[in-house]
C-alpha cells in the first residue's frame, strides 16, 4: 500500500536542491499507493568517494530526516522549513550521496509525524528504515527490545526494524571485535521478521551505502550510468543494457521504487527484485543476494541466528512504458485520463490477440478503422484469437474439474461480469471467490481445478495469499494482471497480460474495461475446436472489433452525464440495478461512486429487489437501473415498471435504439424517468460499454462534491497489506 523511493548517485556531482527534488518527484509518483504521511531521509554534509579518502573509507555523514503529516507538498514544505533552520544550502554538492524516501498508507497509528516513515534507531538517527508492508511478529520483537533498554516513540510495527539493527550492530560489533559489512547485518534484521515487506535501510556507519530487502511488497532497482568518454551518443547518460550486470565503480545513479512510474523518467534499465531478494549498494557497484530463512521458527524469546546468503544473477529489464504514460497531459485528473484512454486501452488489449483472415487481417488498428469507414465487413472474415500466455496449458484448463476465479474489489466484479461467458463456451462450471474470504474459509480445492487470479497490480496481498493456498492444494494457477513481472505473474503457471497501460488513479477504469475483454478472449481461445460454438464465437470476435468504437460513443455521452451528476450531487445515497451481465455492472458502479464521490451506493441484483430492497424504494431515493437489451431485458423491464408504480426515481440505461421506454411517465406521485441510451453491442460485452457512463458518473459527481478524484479519502491503488 505504501510507496518506497530510493536515490543514489556515486560519482555523480549532484546538489542537494537535485536530490530533493528527485526524491519529492519519486514520491508523486508514488503517491497513489498511500497519501496519509511521507518523509525523506538525507545526509547532513557530503562524504567522500571512499577511494579519495587516506583509508579508503567514505567520511561519516548523519542522516537528516524529515516527516509531514498529509500530501507530498505538506513534505516539501516542511523539508524546506528544517533546511532553512539548520542552515543546509541546497546548493551543496554530493558526489556520494543515499537518500530514502516513503508515502504511507496507515496501518498502525493514525497519520501523524512520529508514525510516519523513515523510522530511525534512535535521535542520532544511526539507522533508518523505510517499509512497504506489515511485520507479524513485531509484538514479540518490540517486548524483546523494550527489555533490552530500547524506547519507542511510534506506535508501528516499522519502529521495530531499525532499533533492531542497532542491537544487532552493537552486540555483533562487540563480539567481532571489529566493524560488520551492512549486508550481513540486514540479513541478520530480516532473519528476525515475519510478514511482508520492502525495505530500504540507510546508515551513518555506512555511508554511500543502501541495503534493500523484498519479500511480498514490490521493489524494482532501476540503474542510470554516465557515459564513457569513449562514448560517441550524444546523450550524456544511458541505460544500463538488458542483460549486463554491473560491478565496475564508475559514475552511476540508482532508484529504488515500489513502482516502475516512479523511475521511468530516469532510466528504463531495471532489475526486478523477487522475494527474498537482498540487493546491495557499495561504492558504486551492485550485487544482488538471495536470504535462506531458518528452517526452525523461534517464539521471538532467542534471536534466530546463521544467517545466510548467496549472489544470484537478475537480469536487467528495459521498461516498456513511456514518461507520457504518467502525465495528466490535457486532463484534470488521471481518473478522466484513464476514463478517456478506453477505446485504444481495449485495442491494446486485443492486439496480436485478435486476427481475422483476409487483408491485414492481422492488423486491429486497421481493422477499426474500415469497420468505422463502413469499407470493412466482418461478416465473411472469420476470426481467431491467440494469447501466448496460455498456449502450453489450454488442454490441461479445458480438462479441469472447474474454473475458480479469485480476486478482490474491481477485479472480482470483472471476474463476475465475465462468468456466465466462460461458462458458456467452456462449458465448465465456474465458481467466484473473493480471495479475502476464501483464506478464511480455506474451501476445498482440488488438484483438477483451475484458479484464476486476477488483480490490476498483480501485488494484491490477499489474492497472492490465495493463490499459494490453491498452489498447496495442487491447483493448475492462472493470472490475469497489467503488470509484467509481478508477484501473481511470477508465481502463476500461466497467464494473460491485459496490457491496459499504466493506471495510476486509485479508482480503476480501464484496467477493468480491459480484465472483461482479456477474460472473454481467454474463453474464446479455450473453445476454439467447438464446432457448435462457431457461430457464438464468430459473433463475439466480430464484437470485440467494434467494441472501441462503442466506447468512443459512449463517452460523447459526457454532457447528459455531467448534467445528472448535479442532480445528484447533494443526495445521499444511489442504488444500481442490474441481472444477468450486468449484475457485476452495478456492483462495479456502486463502488465507483462510493470510492470517489464519498456517496452511498449499492450494486442490486434485480432478481433480488422484492426480498428486502423494495422497502428502500420512494420518490426522492435515484435508483439506476441497467436495461440493455439481453436475454434478461423483458425481467429488467417488469423491474422498471415494478418501480414506476412505486413513484421510484428512476434513471434507466437502455440500448440506443430501444424504445420501449419512450413514453414511460409518472403516475404523478414521482418523477418522469430519466432515460440514458447506450450503443448496443454483443451481450457479454455490453457490460463494457455500459460501465463507461457510470465511470464518467461517479468522476464528476466527485469533482462537483469538491473531493479528490486520484486519491480518496482512506483508500490506496496497490493493496499489498491483508
């Protein structure tokens, strides 16, 4: 849920003023994951190149570190105000230099300075730690320290890590006679601590060095060196190249992150750190390390003790996203960014996926574009669908016992708009799980079932929890995410890259839009040898093609939208009506407007409205109802009617060219239903289509409420805390 940024540079002149900045921009960046908190941690005064010095060694320097309750400005500002008082320029010069850096989301103790992130050792500030993630045992760690003299100001579970490695520091000192290297000593902190975690460590006894651990909560390590003078590019600095592993001590700047939008503007190399990866900063160079935990768990009462490590190789990574993938650009907020990106969200998700014989076929952009033009006909082209992902385990799924989806949030709702599809054409029974209750029931598995977890981040801590529950049962996995190299793709057998793009407002619209379409695709490529399901297929194929065209005219439905959202804005509370598809519509609905728009909503099933949900039903109460034409529209329309009698204020979604509901009015006793027409297109993709109205809904009833749209109150993007 938190967000962890690291900057180091080692032989790189750069001033303080350079570092902050670096430092502050990482943290926007970051700053979806957790906005309750932040803080930052820098040194006092430069150290030396170790090699400059007479010993060898770099020149101690204390660390400054600096907390703000609230957003990144609230840190800029208070970072400005103790430079001031100290009398530290910003324009001096660091050729050596580690700054850490973190945005919290509060887990334990509300957001207030002395619980905000970097945690220290001690007023001395001789260790410091950044953390992503929660410790589980830390009760038992803080009650040993407490007994060994240690104070805690905080009221985290982090305060634990660096008061550790000051004990650890000291009593191993003593017993070596003699400094120890940083990274044995983080490996002896870690060996202490159950849970989850990223973590950052910095210290004064270690100067120009960073220490980082992973296990659970992402990190990725993103490396940017000086060019040679040899060099003959013009660019002054480069990416490290795919592949190449770095041990040389020349000029080089480094990033840590939690995120890869957090680097992507200062290099593209990347070195993805795995769990119970250890990497290591030092004197310009790199290594990467993996921990082997004890075997025998203590109580916490004696300290876990031989620690060990051991190099490993991680292959440097280039990144595929652009800077411009993170910018608002001409929007206000990057939940009406993301609202708009759609339709070529969709054509990315598609790509290389969807192919149809004849010309171009294979060409989806071009595709669009004739269809659009009316100079294409997909009537007599017959298409296919290819993910690449599934290739080596399309029979070992088709052979299942079941299909098991897991997921949490917007992911489950994607997985439920997309069921009665998968269960359509595979013609397997397909069940639902929401992966936090799932963990506590621990249902039965088989080895014969498929699951299917399916998370935007690929982090999200209880469907990673589940998932290793269904993996000890024998379980073939699947992940559907939109983040290459995360933690549900590494450890899935098999998956499906949604490739919506970076989403980086809280509230997911696009990473949504493009689950339905990657789960629907999977379904059709898992039926690809039905005969009796050609036609089905065919005509879901033909749908996808001219689904971002759909998109495009829904969107153009703005200013009704914008229109209703004033008058709804002083209510209370909204309930959404749908069945059949879209069921998960208008739970997906109600959550949007509930996350961002601070409203009460709720998703209904229609088919459940006369057990309980009637009695709520009056005129001043809007209800929406979703009336697109499927097999569920005549129950849908006795729904509205059922309603009308009751003097409901209705606002009904309908297919644009219905009507049914042309001259539906009020008895009297309420108001005359308003009516929002949607494009009509194949009935398991209509909840795609249908979504984006209410997308576009719940962004300005919260824009005209006066909330924050990227970042509402309490919630964070990436939840990687149960």
């Amino acid at each position: 849920m938190c967000g962890i940024f690291a900057y180091a540079n080692y032989g790189v002149a750069r001033d303080r003023k350079f570092i902050l900045d670096a430092l502050y921009n990482g943290l926007r960046r970051l700053e979806y994951r957790g906005y309750d908190s932040a803080g930052i941690a820098i040194d006092d005064f430069p150290a030396q190149v170790p090699d400059s010095t007479e010993n060898g060694q770099a020149e101690k320097a204390k660390p400054i570190v600096i907390k703000a309750e609230g957003k990144i400005d609230n840190l800029v500002a208070e970072g400005n105000k103790q430079l001031s008082e100290q009398d530290l320029p910003v324009d001096t010069v660091f050729h050596v230099h580690t700054g850490i850096a973190h945005t919290r989301w509060a887990t334990h103790g509300p957001p207030e300075p002395k619980n905000s992130h970097p945690h220290t050792s001690g007023s001395d500030n001789e260790f410091v730690v950044v953390h992503n993630g929660i410790i589980t045992n830390y009760k038992v760690l803080k009650e040993m320290l407490i007994r060994k003299g240690f104070t805690f100001v905080s009221d985290t579970d982090t305060e634990v890590i660096p008061l550790l490695a000051k004990y650890l520091h000291d009593s191993m000192s003593a017993e070596s006679c003699g400094p120890i290297p940083f990274r044995q000593l983080v490996t002896e902190v870690v060996r202490q601590l159950d849970g989850a975690y990223a973590l950052l460590f910095k210290s004064s006894h270690y100067p120009g060095e960073i220490v980082a651990c992973k296990r659970g909560s992402p990190l990725i390590l993103g490396i940017r060196e000086k060019r040679r003078k040899d060099d003959d590019s013009d660019d002054e600095y480069r990416s490290l190249s795919p592949g190449r592993t770095r041990l040389e001590k020349s000029p080089v700047e480094y990033f840590f992150a939690s995120d890869p939008s957090a680097v992507v503007e200062h290099t593209k190399s990347v070195l993805i750190m795995e769990d119970d990866d250890m990497a290591h900063l030092f004197e310009g160079s790199y290594g990467v390390f993996r921990m082997h935990r004890p075997d025998d768990h203590t109580d916490g009462a004696e300290m876990r003790r031989f620690a060990r490590e051991e190099s490993v190789h991680r292959v440097i990574q280039t990144l595929e996203i652009e800077v411009e993938s993170i910018m608002k650009g001409e929007y206000d907020h990057f939940m009406q960014k993301e609202i708009h990106e759609q339709p070529e969200s969709l054509t990315q998700t598609m790509r290389g996926r969807l192919t149809f014989d004849g010309e171009r076929g294979s060409d989806i952009n071009y595709m669009i574009r004739e269809f659009e033009a009316g100079r294409a006909s997909l009537e007599n082209r017959h298409g296919k669908i290819t993910i690449g992902g599934l290739r080596d385990f399309g029979m070992a799924i088709r052979r299942s016992r079941r299909l098991i989806f897991i997921g949490c949030g917007t992911s489950y709702h994607a997985a439920l708009a997309s069921r009665s599809i998968v269960e359509e054409l595979v013609e397997l029974p397909v069940a639902l799980e929401l992966a936090s209750d799932l963990q506590d029931r621990k249902a039965p598995m088989f080895r014969d079932d498929t699951v299917i977890a399916v998370s935007q981040s690929g982090e999200t801590a209880d469907t990673l929890e589940a998932l290793k529950y269904a993996q000890a049962q024998g379980c073939l996995t699947v992940g559907i995410t939109n983040t290459v190299g995360s933690a549900i793709a590494r450890a899935t057998d098999c998956g499906v890259h949604i490739n919506a793009g970076c989403e980086i407002g809280v509230a997911s619209t696009k990473a949504y839009t493009s689950q339905i379409v990657a789960i629907t695709m999977m379904a059709l490529a898992l039926c690809e040898d039905s005969i009796g399901k050609a036609q089905r297929r065919q005509e879901i194929m033909q749908g996808l093609v001219t689904l971002p065209l759909a998109i495009e005219k829904a969107l153009a439905l703005r200013p009704k939208l914008v229109e209703l959202s004033h008058n709804l804005s002083e209510e209370n509370s909204l309930l959404v009506f749908g069945r059949g598809f879209q069921y998960a519509t208008a739970l997906e609905a109600a959550l949007k407007v509930k996350e961002v728009a601070l409203m009460h909503s709720e998703g209904i099933l229609a088919g459940e409205m006369k057990h309980g949900p009637l009695a709520l039903v009056d005129s001043t109460l809007p209800l929406i109802v979703i009336a697109t034409r499927d097999h569920t529209f005549d129950r849908q329309h006795n729904v509205v009617q059922q309603l009308l009698a009751r003097h409901a204020r209705l606002i009904i979604m309908c297919s644009e060219d219905e009507t049914s509901f042309d001259n539906l009015k009020s008895d009297g006793g309420g108001p005359d239903p308003l009516i929002i027409r949607v494009p009509q297109t194949v009935d398991c993709l209509q909840s795609v289509v249908n979504m984006v109205p209410l997308q576009l809904l719940s962004y300005h009833l919260t824009v005209i409420r006066g909330h924050d749209v990227d970042q509402p109150r309490n919630l964070a993007k990436s939840v990687t805390v149960m």
